[in-house]
C-alpha cells in the first residue's frame, strides 16, 4: 500500500472497487454475449449478417450492442505516362506505390427501444475530419418510414452503397472517385460524380417488401468536414446544400449490400435504381452541381452482376462571370463468380467522359480481379489489375489532359479482415 495513502481511504477505495465489479459482473449476466448475431444490422461498413463475434443483448431484445474492427492492408503499384513531358523533367514514371492502410475501422453498432439503430465507426487509417467516417442514428417504427440523422452515406451509386468489406474489387470506379477536367482554376475542389459520406439527415422506407425509398438533405462538404459551414446561395437564395433522392425496387425482396458473398451463395436478388441530387454552391466561388444516376444489381446463387451509369451537370455562379456549364457521365460493368466456395474471379468495364461533353475524348478502364475468402478466419485477399485507356481525342493535348493524375497501369493486392 502506497505510503501516501491513509488505512481508512484504502478501504474506501477498496469499498468502491469492489462495487464496481459486482455491478459489471451483474451487467455482464444481465447481457448475455452471444457467438453470432443473426439479425443483419446494416452499418455500411462490414455486414453482421452471419458473422461471428461478440453481441451484447438484453433477455428482453430490446438493446443489443455489437462491437466490429475492419482492417485492410494493401500493397500498390502505379505506373504512369509520360505525358508528352521532355525527358529534362526527370518525371516519374512508377509514383504513389508501396505498402498502404486504406481502412483501420473500429466501431460499434446496434439497436436500442427495438426501433432505433445506431452506428459509430472510426477509421484510424484516415485523419482530420474523415477519422470520423460514420455516427448515425436510425429511427424506424415501421419499415414504410424512417429518418436518419448524422454522418452517413449519401442515396447516390450502388457502388458506394455496398457494405465496404463487401466490394467486388479493392477500389472504387475510376468514373465515380476522380475529378472532372475543366479549363477553370476554381476556389472550390473540382467535383467528381461520387458524392460518398456526408452529414446530414434523410427519410427513407420500404414498402410492400419492393419499392425502396430515399430522400435526404446534406451538407454537400463531403467526408472531411464534420462542422456547419454551410450559407444560403448567392444565387438561388435557398441554404447551399446537396438535396438527394434515391428510388429503388426490388422485386424478388430486399437485396443484400453486398457483390457477392461466400455465405449466402443459394440467393437470387434483383436491384434497379434511380437517383438525383443537387448540390447548391457554398461559396460564391464555386459551382452548382446536378447528377443523375441509374443502378442495376443482380445476385444470383454464385453470379454477382452490376451496371451503373451517372451524369453530371456543373453550371459556374454568376459571380463568377462565366457563361458556361460542363456536362460529365461514364458508368461501369462488372461481374463476380464464385468458382469454388472460396474463389471469386471478377471483371470490370469503367469509362467516363472526364473532359466533358463539349470534348471529344473518352476514358475506358477495363479491369480483371479476384477474391479468395478464408470464412473461419473473416480473411478476404482480393487482387485486381486496372488499365487505362484514351480515345477518341482530337489533339494529343486533350489526350494527355484526360488522364492528368490517372495511372495507366494499376495493380493491388488487398488482406482484409474483420471481426
């Protein structure tokens, strides 16, 4: 016993100590923790359907508690084009390569009162505002309607709506992650077509087990910005938010978030989606950006197939003076197929008009992956290999512009896993 403490605080101590555990040992058995969790509570980063891990639930199944961690480990290689760059410049040609850490996920998510859910993840691997990548809760007394508030994914692309460790390859469509080429510097980030994690708050509903519903106000600053910085518009004079909606129906019953899973290979599951938002401009240094995206996904026993098209309008403020607007789309193919109940090989078709319409040139970015699945561990190796191409540019300046910061050659090799 330290010198400095006194025989009376001791036991007083002791005293609370002692408290302290038989209330966690009282909790503990007023909760029981069990080895697997039936109930998929979606969270939009590793589905809990049939994983196994530890779940805290009341006897009375009105509060469960599920805690996870997503880890993935990759190594890179990117080769990139000269272009039309003199040697002098001493450019190079492999960059962005080597070991990575996309995601470190740690989180927890559950259910409280039987009709509110709710998430918490951090992502380690990231910083600034995106260590914060998801803190949402999900009110829904029946499942015609619901709202859900906070940080979450926004009702736009198939492809960022699949749970995260659910992905047929290891990195999103080039279409939906890179920046248009537009020949204005703007105050603002350049916008791309994906719009990702934001905050904000939504509705949303199924009905008749088919028909799915999504309309949501956001704050349109993205994943890295956790603060209200929002104003109204200089130009419409309504707030500067992104405005979404998402309609979906699914005629054989809810589809899976998931390009396929070596759990469930005897499912047969149909999505088509339609969805439009408006991002309203947030500086009056920026732009107003209108998209349009049309989805299909299919799961059939050990087939995973899905198609996506999107189109971007991006129209300058006035203040700007600049009278003009840009049109961008591109889309992408892919397909998945369980050979064994380990081995999924998969192909992928990715284009996009990054330079926008009113220019001749196009991106096309075929891709050949494959996952292997190790289920008594929750390991899952993915590698894939991307090429990308130009056509179609009337000047080889436009073709040099087109894939400004693309590689041409893109290789990775993926670990993840999940608890």
């Amino acid at each position: 016993m330290p010198s400095c403490v006194s025989s009376s605080l001791y036991k007083t101590v002791m005293r609370k100590h002692i408290i302290s555990i038989i209330t966690l040992v009282a909790l503990v058995t007023a909760i029981p923790a069990r080895a697997q969790y039936d109930e998929d509570t979606e969270n939009g980063v590793v589905s809990l359907a049939g994983r196994k891990g530890f779940t805290f639930e009341t006897r009375d199944g009105n509060f469960v508690f599920k805690p996870y961690l997503l880890m993935q480990a990759s190594a890179n290689f990117n080769y990139y084009d000269d272009e039309g760059l003199d040697a002098a410049y001493n450019q190079d040609n492999v960059a962005n390569s080597g070991f990575a850490i996309p995601y470190a996920v740690l989180g927890f998510t559950g259910k409280a009162f039987k009709i509110v859910s709710y998430n918490l993840t951090l992502n380690a691997a990231a910083s600034g505002g995106c260590l914060l990548q998801q803190a949402w809760a999900d009110i829904v007394p029946k499942a015609e309607i619901g709202v859900r508030f906070g940080k979450f994914k926004t009702p736009f692309s198939h492809a960022y709506l699949t749970t995260l460790g659910e992905t047929l390859f290891p990195s999103l469509p080039t279409s939906l992650t890179a920046p248009v080429i537009m020949p204005y510097s703007l105050n603002a980030v350049t916008p791309h077509i994906g719009t990702g994690f934001d905050l904000g708050v939504e509705a949303h509903g199924l009905v008749a087990k088919k028909f799915g519903y999504q309309v949501g106000i956001f704050n349109g600053t993205g994943a890295s910005v956790n603060a209200a910085t929002k104003t109204i518009s200089d130009d419409w004079h309504i707030p500067s938010l992104l405005y979404a909606t998402r309609l979906t129906f699914m005629p054989k019953g809810v589809m899976p978030a998931t390009q396929g899973s070596p759990r469930n290979l005897n499912s047969d599951k149909m999505l088509i989606g339609l969805s439009a938002s408006m991002n309203v401009e947030s500086e009056n240094e920026s732009t107003n950006d209108f998209r349009l995206g049309a989805e299909f996904a299919w799961v059939k026993d050990r087939l995973y197939i899905g198609a996506e098209t999107y189109y971007m309008h991006v129209g300058f403020t006035r203040r700007q003076k600049i009278d003009r607007s840009f049109e961008y789309w591109g889309g992408y193919v892919q397909a998945g197929y369980f050979v064994t109940d380990k081995i999924q090989p998969a192909l992928r078709y990715d284009f996009m008009d990054r330079n926008g319409t009113d220019k001749n040139g196009m991106l096309n970015m075929p891709a050949v992956g494959v996952n292997y699945y190790i289920n008594s561990l929750n390991l899952k190796l993915q590698a894939m290999y991307q090429y990308t191409g130009r056509t179609g540019h009337d000047r080889q300046m436009d073709r040099d512009e087109d894939n400004l910061g693309l590689s041409t050659h893109s290789g990775t090799v993926m670990v993840q896993y999940t608890f």
